[in-house]
C-alpha cells in the first residue's frame, strides 16, 4: 500500500509524545544555524530533533529546512494570536521550556494548525456530491501499480533520471529494494490498488498517467520519497455513492486541509523575512 503522505504527517509528528525532552535537551540544542526567521535561528538540531515515541524509543523525525522554517513561521503566529497564553500551553511550559526549542516549534505549531486551519475547514454534502460525479470512473478503476521508495529525494532524483535515461524501472527498484518476494510479488509490485489506498496528494498525478508511464518524484521529507510506474488500469463495477460517502468526506477534508495549510503558510512566508544561511 502506497504510504499515506498528506501535508498532515507535518502535524502528526507533534501529536507524538513529548516526553523525554529532558534527558535529550543537551544532545539537541545549539549545532550550526541554517536559516534565521524573523531573527529567530533555525539550527542543524532542529532538523535532527528526536522525540519519543513512548514504548518504542527515542526515534528521528525526518524533516527538511523548510519544514522547520513552516513551523517556527507558525510557532510566531501563534504568539502573535495569544495562544501562547491558553492555560493549557501554559500548564506545559514547564516540561517545553526544559526540552529543546524544536519541542515549542512543534507544539505552537500544531496549536495554530488546529485552530486556524483545521477548525476552518467545512465539507459540505453538495460538495462530496459533486466530487464524486467528477471522479466516478476513478472509484471503479484499480491500478496495477510498481513503486520504488527511497529515504533521500537527491538519490529518488538520480534513479528518476537513469530510468529517464534509459535504465529499466524494475532493474533500480531491484538495485534499490532486493528481490525477495513479498505476499508472492516482487517488492517493488503493489499490485492492484483502489482509490482509497493513493494518496491524496498523488491522486491527480496517477490516475492521470498511463499504462507503462513512470511519475516524477513523489513524496515528502517526512513519509520518504517514491517513484511510481503504472502497469495496467483495470476497470470493475461501478461504485454508488453511499458506498463512498465516508472516505469521500474524510479525502476532501484532506483536500482542503492541503490547500488552506499551503495557503496560510504561503501568506506568512510572503511577510516573513526568511535568509538561509
């Protein structure tokens, strides 16, 4: 199954627990500034900020300059809101303030998300109803999908170009993921894959490519990067409304949660004074 990777993951590292922050805050703060926003630094460690997943550990977040740039631009926003005075950031301050910079980013930032963004956003019958009439042919169509996965776009990039350049997709996706056959397949081979199961923010980009046709590079600092070749498209029965009503609403949400984020988040670069070192 294609990995889940919406603009969301960005907030759902902040959902992650904070606890631990203590223990590693000498192991995360300082380390070379990057970017400044606003003045405020943006260091090597806040990209490599570790959070604890509670049983599982300690493990890195994965997340680009710009990521961080994003979230300390909603980290201000949220000050300059007053959120910073809710009593319940307030009750937290005390385990933040003892944890490095990143940990306030994160929580600020998903505070302004949900409050902001999220709180704002509202689907309306009419308009599952509408979606659905332009994507009907889609819900009934499976795609035969390959995907090679990489932890780093530059390498994606480098194997998009030598299958550009020739190379054959399956020889990479071996070079890059072994053979060893997974539920019978090649792992690099999905197989048939329903609507629901692409990701929102691919959706447009695969269902518009045609058979033997390989994407560009897809993905995000977050959830990893992907390469995607379409197979074969395999039509089934059509697909009623009230079968899809649910995941419908809950894609454009998504939808609509893409959007305003990269529109509010836009807007505050636009007014920001942003220098990457």
């Amino acid at each position: 199954m294609l990995i889940r990777t919406t603009i969301l993951t960005l907030f759902l590292i902040a959902l992650l627990s904070l606890t631990g922050c203590q223990e590693r805050s000498q192991q995360s703060k300082g380390g070379k500034v990057l970017a400044t926003v606003n003045g405020a630094p943006i260091t090597a460690a806040d990209i490599n900020y570790q959070l604890d997943k509670g049983h599982g550990g300690a493990s890195k977040v994965n997340r680009s300059l710009d990521d961080v740039i994003n979230q300390e631009l909603l980290f201000q926003e949220g000050v300059k809101l007053g959120l910073d005075k809710a009593p319940d950031y307030r009750a937290l301050l005390a385990k933040l303030d003892k944890g490095p910079p990143a940990a306030k980013r994160i929580e600020m930032a998903r505070r302004v998300f949900n409050t902001q963004i999220a709180a704002n956003i509202n689907i309306q019958h009419q308009d599952i109803r509408e979606y659905y009439d332009r994507h009907t042919d889609r819900f009934a169509t499976a795609l035969h999908l390959l995907m090679i996965r990489f932890d780093d776009e530059q390498r994606a990039a480098e194997a998009l170009k030598r299958i550009r350049n020739g190379e054959t997709f399956e020889a990479i996706a071996r070079a890059e993921m072994g053979s060893a056959p997974v539920k019978g397949r090649a792992p690099w081979d999905l197989g048939f894959v329903k609507w629901e199961d692409v990701p929102v923010d691919f959706d447009e980009t695969i269902y518009g490519m045609k058979n033997g046709e390989v994407s560009n590079v897809l993905g995000t600092q977050q959830a990893g990067f992907q390469i995607v070749k379409l197979l074969e498209s395999r039509k089934g029965a059509r697909v009623g409304f009230d079968s899809v009503h649910a995941s419908l609403m809950n894609r454009l949400r998504d939808l609509k949660l893409l959007d305003a984020y990269n529109q509010y988040v836009a807007k505050l670069r636009k007014d920001a004074n942003i220098s990457k070192i």
